[in-house]
C-alpha cells in the first residue's frame, strides 16, 4: 500500500532524515516509535505528502507521488490519505458533522450524499449522537473519534496518524487503539501511527524505531 524509499530531508544544514526506507501492506497497522526529535514527524509528514522529500520515491498504492503536480497531489491527498493529529484540528465553527463531511465536498461529494456518509461512519464509532456539537461540546476522546471520521470519508488508502493518544487519558486511549484494530479487522483499513504509547506498540503488526534520522533494527 505504501513504499518510501530512500528518503533523505534536511532544514537548511542540518540533516533530518538520512535515508529511510518504509513499507506498509494494506491492511497492515504499524507505529513508529523513538525518541523526540528522531524525525518521526517529518517521516510522517512525507509519507502523507504534506511536505516533499529532498531525495527518494514514495509510491501510494503503486501512484508515484513525484509524478503528481501540485494540484493532482492535494487531490491526491484528500481523496487517498486520512490524517490523525495529537491535537484534533477540528474547525471550531463546526459542527461534528460538517467537519466530518469537509473532505468529501472538497472532493466534490454533494451535501446529501456526504451527510448520509459522515453519519453512517459517526455511528460505526460511537459518536452519531455528537453529530450536531462543536468540538468544544465533545471530550477529548469523542473529538478524536471525530477525527476518525473525517479521515476516513473518503475511504482513504492509508490513515496516518501522529501521537493521535498523546492528548488522552489511558482509558480513552485504550479506547480509540481499539478503534484502529477494529477498523482494520472491518475494512482491512491500513495505518501508520507514530506513537510514545508502549501498548500500542506492543499491540501493533509491526513496530518501526527511528533514531537521528534512521531507522533502526
Ligand atoms: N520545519 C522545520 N524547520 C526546521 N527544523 C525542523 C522542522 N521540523 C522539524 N525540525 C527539526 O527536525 C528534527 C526532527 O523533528 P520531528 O520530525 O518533529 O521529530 P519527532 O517527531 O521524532 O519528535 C528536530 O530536531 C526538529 O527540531
Ligand atoms: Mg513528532
């Protein structure tokens, strides 16, 4: 489902990532564990194609992402890869519902059509009776649930996420773990979860450790 190669990144002078090299089968959950600073944000942020490689390929479900132009790949990226942050990035404005609904209409989805979606997924995660709140109305759990949602609207290849129980108590974490595994159990949906959490790495298919830039054995 993904395959990075090579992947070299600096800012400015100082070398960030110094040859990684990562592949992901659907289906599979794996998390990437290291110290602070090892760069697994930045691994992240490549794997999602938020930011751009100095050096080395990546291949999205056999897409290469380098091929794409500029606004191929934000397409490409709404459609194909969901997002999961510490800190939920909700719109605060909106509701549940229409934050969920956001990557579908810029997909171009009709407004029918994406509220019948964004409901069906708020209630396969427990969260269908949050769907008229703003974030500030829901705890930390249920908003990251919400979260869930919006990246998986569109059925994406991957879901990547980026200490998504960092900001949640063990209870709520232990929760939402649950969540992915049951996601991929259903829908062989596919993860790459950056995580300081043991459990979850233990739990994982797969564990990748990163220090100064590399991956480690
Ligand atoms: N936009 C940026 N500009 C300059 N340095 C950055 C930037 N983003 C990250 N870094 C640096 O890159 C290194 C790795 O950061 P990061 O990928 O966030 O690590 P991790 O997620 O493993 O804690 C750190 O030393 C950090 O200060
Ligand atoms: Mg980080």
């Amino acid at each position: 489902m993904l395959q990075a190669k090579s992947i070299f990144k600096s800012y400015g002078p100082l070398p960030i990532l110094k040859g990684v090299d990562i592949e992901v089968a659907k289906g599979e959950i794996v998390s990437i564990v290291g110290a602070s600073g090892a760069g697994k944000s930045t691994l992240l942020h490549i794997l999602g194609t938020l930011d751009l490689a100095d050096k080395g390929e990546l291949y999205i479900n056999g897409t290469n992402i380098s091929a794409l132009n500029a606004k191929k790949l934000s397409a490409f990226r709404n459609e194909h890869i969901g997002f999961v942050f510490q800190f939920h990035h909700l719109l605060p404005e909106f509701t549940a519902l229409e934050n969920v609904c956001i990557p579908a209409f810029i997909k171009g989805v009709g407004r029918k059509d994406a509220e019948v979606r964004a409901m069906e997924i708020l209630d396969l995660l427990g969260v269908a009776h949050r769907a008229s709140h703003k974030p500030t109305q829901m705890s930390g759990g249920e908003q990251q649930r919400v979260s869930v949602a919006r990246a998986l609207i569109n059925n994406p290849f991957i879901i990547l996420a980026d200490e998504p129980s960092g900001n949640l108590d063990s209870e709520n974490a232990t929760a939402l773990h649950q969540l992915f595994f049951d996601l991929r159990d259903k829908f062989e949906q596919t993860f790459v979860i950056v995580t300081h959490n043991e459990e979850l790495a233990r739990i994982s298919d797969r564990t990748i450790h990163m220090r100064d830039g590399i991956v480690i054995v």
